[in-house]
C-alpha cells in the first residue's frame, strides 16, 4: 500500500479508501502488470539521494523545521531551509547558498512532505533539493513530485491526482507554469521519467487493459457513459467481481445476482457461467446507486441525485429518468402492475422500450 493511501485511511477517509484498495494497486485502478508485454522501466529514484528525517508513523516527515544540505560546484555548501505553517500543511522554504545569499522560494505546493532529498540532474555537482507532498479528501487525492533549482531560486513541479471513482482510470496531470521552459529541461525530463513510480497511468496503459476486470468500471463508462436512451455494449469478466465496498441493495433472479455498491455501480454475477458485468455506474459516485426492482425484463435502478435507471436486461438497452429534487434521490421503489412509484409519491408508466 502507498503512504498516499495509508494518509487517507490515517487521517479519516478510511472508509474510501479500503472501499478502492482493490482496484487501486497502483493508485488508480490498473494492475502492476498490463496485459502483453511490459516495458520495463529503470528506477529514477536510484539517482536521489534521499535525506532520513523523522517521520510520523513512518508516513510523513514531523518535523515543523528541518534542513536539506545540496552541493554547489561539488561541495555540500548550499542548504534549504523548510519551515512549517498550520503544521505540515503549508511550507515556507528558503535557500541559502555557499556565497551566504539566501532566497525565498515561491510556489511550494501544500500538503505533508513524505520525501526529501537531493540529486544532481547535470552530473556537475550542483544539486537539485527533490521532495513529495500529499494531499486528499473524500474524493480523491494527489501526489506533488517538486524539484528545487537552486541556482534560478524557481520550483519546477507537476500535480498527480487521482480519482476515487472507478470510471475515471487515468491520472489527471497538472505542471507549474515554468514546466516546459528550456531553462528547466533536465528537471522536467527527471520528473515526467519519475511520476511512474508514483503510480501514474497514461491513457495508453490503460488501453493495453481492456480485459482487466480491475478496470471494468473505467471500460463501461468509455463505452456507455454518454448514453440516456441507447444500447449498452457490455464486457463480460470470468469469476465474482471483486469489492470491499457496502451493499446498499441486491436482488436474484435465476442464476443472476444484481448487487448495487455504494460509490459504485450496479454489477451483474452469473453463476452459471461463473461471470460478471458492469450494468449502470452513474456519472457521479457521490450518486450511487441507492435500490433495486425487477419487473419483466427490466431492471429498475435508484440513485441518490441522478433519479431512475432502467436496463432491459434482454437487450442491454439503457433508459435514464432524471427528476428535480426530491425526486432525484430515490429511496423507494414500487411496481404497480404498468406503474412505478417513487418514494411513495410520485407515479411513472413503466416505459416499454
């Protein structure tokens, strides 16, 4: 598990955070191998030299004041200064280098620090200062990888983030504004090599995976998210789906479970061909699905803020009904005979489609 992920469950997002532990093993929801050939990447963090500061609970550094000693021409002349506001949190930093100028550095992303070293980008013995902040809420979280020029006074960084919901499989990349300049090519070169080991994943990693049932979620949205009244395509993975998350509803019919997860989907098992698939995700997770009804070949689906799903299970057509509030969360459904009740108060004909 990533100190990232430890963080979250450590400073209360537990719940979310244990809910996707299975489908985030490299922080997003894709496999430590993809499918086919794997390129094999050298370690980048081998060129840092990294500094042991004490941590807390080994995750993150405790210290509200510590110091980065970097070589300048060789020598271990320079030091970075990090000082800590509303503790941990926000960062002031200061350079003073071997001639006795000092400079203030703008720019330094927030969040706790879980890293700090220093490594030499040219070969020449003038050392950058590296360090890893973390910072994350219910939704999600993100990973600062920043690099200290100390000979320019400038921060080069890029943003990581990642997404608790399962449809969103690839990692949202943002950089500071002096990222691409030719005056900081070696840092951007040494971060956009490093963010791999940070649990980056491309668009193109996840292409390579389009049977991993770790990323069905991700596929069925590439594929039916857009839909309101259409044919779903549906993929189908061998074995149970697997989750930790909480059941808000489950119903049989035959061989078939239905099950709707909380800040998931609607995910299909059969047991007679031992095989599940992704049904319904709805556009938010913070809408998830909230109760289950089956009538005929139609499956009726509730969701807390994005009203009522239907899925005709013989054609995998997907209808959506979208009401204005208090409709829009459904707590309730009813079947009378060619009707549907919603939380005891609004009635609907049910479609024929």
């Amino acid at each position: 598990m990533s100190k990232a992920k430890r963080w979250l469950m450590l400073t209360g997002i537990a719940g979310i955070t244990l809910m996707l532990v299975g489908s985030f093993s490299r922080g997003q929801g894709i496999a430590s191998e993809p499918e086919g050939k794997t390129e094999k990447r050298a370690s980048t963090k081998d060129q840092i030299t990294f500094i042991p500061i004490k941590t807390d609970q080994g995750l993150f550094i405790s210290a509200d004041k510590f110091e980065v000693k970097f070589k300048e021409k060789g020598k271990k002349t320079g030091v970075a200064v990090f000082e800590s506001r509303e503790p941990h949190l926000f960062w002031d930093v200061t350079i003073k280098r071997g001639d006795g100028s000092t400079i203030q550095i703008p720019g330094v992303p927030p969040g706790p620090i879980s890293e700090v070293g220093t490594v030499d980008l040219a070969g020449r013995g003038n050392e950058d200062v590296f360090f890893v902040t973390t910072s994350g809420g219910p939704g999600g979280y993100s990973i600062g990888l920043s690099l200290i020029n100390s000979r320019k006074g400038e921060i080069v960084g890029l943003l990581l983030g990642f997404s608790f919901q399962l449809t969103e499989g690839i990692t949202h990349v943002s950089t500071t504004d002096n990222f691409h300049s030719e005056d900081f090519r070696r840092e951007r070169e040494f971060l956009e090599s490093i963010k791999y080991e940070y649990g980056f994943v491309s668009e193109e990693e996840v292409t390579k995976q389009i049977s991993n049932p770790e990323l069905a979620y991700y596929f069925w949205a590439q594929d039916n998210g857009g839909i309101e009244d259409g044919k779903m395509r549906i993929r189908k993975h061998k074995g149970k789906h697997s989750s930790i998350a909480s059941i808000n509803d489950e119903l049989k019919e035959g061989s078939i479970v239905y099950t709707a997860y909380f800040k998931a989907g609607v995910v299909a098992y059969d047991e007679s061909s031992d095989q599940h698939f992704i049904l319904f995700h709805p556009d938010n997770m913070y809408s998830w699905p909230t109760v289950l009804e089956k009538v005929g070949p139609y499956l009726l689906i509730g969701t807390r803020g994005e009203g009522l799903a239907i899925v005709n299970l013989e054609t995998f057509h997907l209808k959506r009904f979208r009401f204005p509030p208090p409709n829009d969360i459904i707590s309730e459904l009813e079947v009378l005979d060619s009707r549907i009740r919603i939380n005891a108060s609004k009635e609907m004909d049910l479609p024929s489609f």
